[in-house]
C-alpha cells in the first residue's frame, strides 16, 4: 500500500512589538522537535532575501523616504519571494512556525491611515493561508518596558496601539484565530500554545492547504 505523506501545519503567531512573538515560535519550534515533529522557524519580513535588505533599511533608518503604498508592496512582495520555500516545506511535512505574516501587513499599513483596507488586503490574496493565527495581546504599557522597544520605525504608543485594535478587528473575521493574553510567564503561554498547534498539526495533516482569500 503507498504511503501518504502528510503534510506540515502553517502557524502564524502575530501581536504588537515586543509582544514575545519571536520567543514563543522559537520555542514552539523547539517543543515540536523534541517531539519527533519535523518544524521551522520563518520570519517576516525575511531580512535576508534582496527585498528583505530594502525593508530593513527602512526600519532601522528614520530618514529614509519610501511612499506608504511602495513599503506596502515590498513587504507583501517578500512573503511572496518565500512561497515555493513554503509550499515545498509543508507538502514535505514540515511544520511552519512564522513570526508575523500578512497580517502584519494589513494592520501596520492601515495604522498609517490614507490607504484602503481592500487595496492593502489584495497583495496578500494567493499566499498560503495559515492553518492557525495566534493573536498574542499586551497592553502598550507592558510592551514598551520591554528591551528594545523603541528601536525601530513603528515602535511608538500610537502606532503600536493602532496597530493592536486592527489586529483585534482581523481576528474576528476569521475562525482560524486564537487571542492569547501575553502577560503571563513564558512557560505558561508555551504551554497554551504547544496544545493548540499539535491539535491543528493533527487535523490539518491530510488536507490541502488553503490560499488567502480576502
Ligand atoms: P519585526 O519586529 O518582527 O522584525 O518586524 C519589523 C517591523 O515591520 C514591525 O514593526 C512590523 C512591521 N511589519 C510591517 O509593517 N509589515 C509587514 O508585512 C511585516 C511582516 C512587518
Ligand atoms: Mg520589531
């Protein structure tokens, strides 16, 4: 008899900056392996590939001049230069941890204000849908005590905040989000997490992977 080869979960954790986002799906990675569960960490953006090294300059450079539409697209344009890497990692049975991923798009683009909610939405429409979106929530006060707040464009109250509302419209659209409050100890919130993503690894194993459709 042929074997099926399942295929990998696409998880997608987002929140506001510092929210712990990138310790927990490291971690998440780390829990999955030591359960004989083939995982990945990916981030957006992926500083690494050509438009990757264009956004990075825009991040961590105050005076560099791009039009909201152009950064837009760039980073929309640098989730799609990772598709083939993506679909042949999960139809290979590896499992996706990404730390931010279209939503992100959406909602810091929105929280800019000018740009139409239906424009920003359709350069995602295409990409593989996430199996499941954790949601990691903090209040602005917490978030900006954390090291490194700050740093880079965006990391400011009324962006962040902005930001935090849009996240909690996004996830009510869809049924595939879960809202998880980030103030607790790094443990527990890893437990909480590791539970629903073997759930969705389970029963995600032998269906076909889903497109963003907005
Ligand atoms: P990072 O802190 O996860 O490296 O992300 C850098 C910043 O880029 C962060 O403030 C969120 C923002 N961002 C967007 O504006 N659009 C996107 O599509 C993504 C992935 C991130
Ligand atoms: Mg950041």
């Amino acid at each position: 008899m042929m074997k099926t080869v399942q295929r990998g979960a696409l998880i997608v954790i987002e929140g506001v900056d510092r929210s712990g986002k990138s310790t927990q799906c490291k971690k998440l990675v780390e829990s999955l392996i030591s359960q004989n569960i083939k995982a990945q960490l990916m981030n957006f953006p992926d500083r690494s590939n050509l438009t990757g090294k264009l956004i990075n300059e825009y991040l961590i450079n105050s005076d560099c001049k791009l039009n909201d539409r152009a950064i837009h697209l760039l980073f929309s344009a640098n989730r799609w230069e990772n598709v083939e890497k993506m679909n042949t990692l999960l139809y290979g049975g590896t499992t996706l941890v990404v730390d931010r991923y279209s939503y992100s798009g959406i909602a810091f683009s929105a929280a800019k204000g000018g740009m139409d909610m239906n424009w920003l939405k359709q350069a995602e429409n295409g990409l593989p849908k996430p199996d499941l979106v954790f949601l990691l929530t903090l209040n602005h006060e917490e978030a900006a005590k954390r090291v490194g707040f700050g740093e880079e464009r965006y990391e400011n109250e009324a962006m962040q905040k902005k930001v935090s509302n849009i996240f909690s419209q996004l996830a009510k659209e869809e049924d595939n989000w879960r809202v998880i409050e980030a103030s607790d100890s790094i443990e527990s919130l890893q437990a909480i997490l590791l539970g629903h993503t073997l759930d969705v690894i389970a029963r995600v194993a032998k269906q076909e992977l889903k497109s963003l459709h907005f």
